[in-house]
C-alpha cells in the first residue's frame, strides 16, 4: 500500500513540473510574440533602443556638462 501511495505521489509531483513547463514554454512564446513586433518598430523607427538621459544625448553628439 506504501509503494502505491508514493508512485501516486511522484505522478502528482511529476503532472505539477509538466504543467510549470507548459506554462513556461507558453510565456515565452507570448514573450516572443510581442517582441517581434516592437524590434521591427525599432529598427523602422531608425535605430537601437537608448532610453531617455545622458547616454541618448550622446549618441546623438549633445554633451551634459
């Protein structure tokens, strides 16, 4: 009875990683999905991602003081 009960419980544990893993494999398609999309609007837009602040200004030539 022992040996039932704890295959019963290495299946449940095993039904638990297989449902983490569907749902990881899931997240990253989404992930990816909407990224794809956002790098054509980048690259499009005419270059890589800078962000707002010092770095930005200087790729354009502009320096803070």
């Amino acid at each position: 009875m022992s040996s039932q009960r704890a295959l019963r419980r290495l299946q449940d544990r095993l039904a638990g990683a297989m449902q983490a893993a569907s749902l990881a494999e899931l997240s990253a398609s989404i992930v990816h999905e909407v990224n794809q999309p956002l790098a054509a609007i980048v690259a499009n837009a005419g270059g890589e991602p800078t962000g707002r602040g010092q770095a930005g200004h200087e790729a354009e030539g502009e320096q803070y003081p």
